[in-house]
C-alpha cells in the first residue's frame, strides 16, 4: 500500500520520499518504488529510517526537506506485522515492537511535519489503519490496539490543526492482498488489471489517500474511510 501511494502521488505530480526500514530493509524494492515513481512524473528519493526510532524520523523528514523543500503531505503507513498470537503468547517486546510501529511511528512523523505545515498553512495528514480494528476477533490484540490508538491521534489532530489548514484523516483497508510487481504497476497506471478488478487492492488505498491529499478534499477532516471489496 505504501508504494502504490507513493507512485499514485507521483503519477500527480508529487515529489515522493519512499520510507523502508521498520520491518523491512527492502534497499532494492525501495530503489525500484523510486525509479517507478520518476517514470509516472514526479520525483522521489529513498530513505531507510526505523519509523520507531526517533532520530531515525528526524532524518527521514530532513532528508524530504532537503531534497525537495516543504513536506506537505505526510502519510504514516508503515506498521507492526500481523501476528497472530493469544494474549498469554505475547511477549512485552512482541508488544512493543507492533504498538511502537503503529503508535510511535505516527506520533513521530505528526510531530516532525506539522510546524512546517502550520506555518505554510496547508497540510495533510493520512493515517493508515484497519477496517477490523475495533471489532477483530482474532488473536491479534497488539496489532488492533496499535491501529485503534493511530486512529485516535488521527482525530485528535483533525481537531487540533483545523485552523492552520490542515486535514487528519485515517484510511482503513479490509484484506488486502499483494499484487506482483508487474500488476501493480498496471494498476497505478489504471490498466486492464485495474479497471477489471473485482476486489480492492492497495491501489484503491491509494487512490483514497490522493484524493483526501487533494484541494477537492479540504473540508475532509477527522474521518475514516474504509475500503475493502469482497475477498
């Protein structure tokens, strides 16, 4: 979901920062997200920042201002991994190391953007999460709690940064599978294997994220959307 954003907000014009590094060193797949996103029109640079580690998200957003000036749009998409795992089997640090993902993660990169964004006047903030997380009852407490907490700072900064012109909002996908590379290149670009699909995939997640990032949505503040199609 991450990479298809990032190539959805090239494919409009979008400088892009790819993010790796919090579960996934991903150095190779993070250079081809960036050479797609330059083939679709933007620009893009990749950066490994541990999205948990403080330090790591000052750099990661340093990195963005100083290749392409303002951070505008900030979408916090990376997060724990799902593990299914009874409560009584999870460890403190399986705990943290989830919860630190999706709730430490988010806090930081809010923390990070948002001055520049309240001085320029204009902001969007879109936070990832998941359809099932207040209602999921399968083993995966660390991961919903994570996500529900991510939601709640969402709509507290909604409320917060109003008047400085900025938007929160949390996207929440259903099941999303991963397209082959291929495919999801295809999809970006609103293909035969997007305009035939039958279920949701990250490029509708995608797509949802650009349009709350877009001038249509201004007034979209505060909300979660979900997407997920039949399985």
């Amino acid at each position: 979901m991450g990479r298809q954003t990032g190539w959805t907000l090239a494919r409009l014009g979008a400088n892009v920062v790819v993010n790796y590094g919090t579960y996934r060193r991903g150095e190779a797949a993070a250079k081809r997200a960036v050479a797609e996103a330059k083939a679709l029109g933007g620009d893009a640079i990749a950066v490994r920042a541990d999205t948990r580690k403080e330090a790591d998200v000052r750099r990661l957003v340093a990195a963005g201002e100083k290749a392409f000036g303002n951070i505008d749009i900030a979408v916090a998409n990376a997060g724990g991994d799902f593990i299914e795992r009874s409560l009584e089997k999870t460890s403190l640090a399986d705990w943290k190391k989830v919860v630190d993902a999706e709730i430490d993660g988010a806090f930081l990169l809010a923390r990070e953007v948002l001055p520049g964004m309240r001085t320029r006047k204009w902001g969007r903030l879109v936070f990832i999460s998941w359809d099932k997380a207040a209602t999921a009852r399968d083993p995966v407490l660390d991961y919903a709690v994570g996500k529900l907490a991510r939601e709640a700072l969402a709509m507290k900064l909604a409320r917060a940064e109003v008047d400085h012109g900025i938007t929160s909002n949390v996207v929440a996908p259903g099941y999303t599978p991963y397209p082959s590379e291929a495919a999801a290149k295809g999809m970006v670009r609103h293909g035969k294997a997007w305009t035939g699909r039958t279920r949701s995939w990250g490029q509708d997640v995608a797509e949802c994220v650009a349009w709350l990032c877009s001038e249509e949505a201004r007034f979209v503040n505060g909300s979660t959307i979900k997407v997920h199609g039949p399985r």
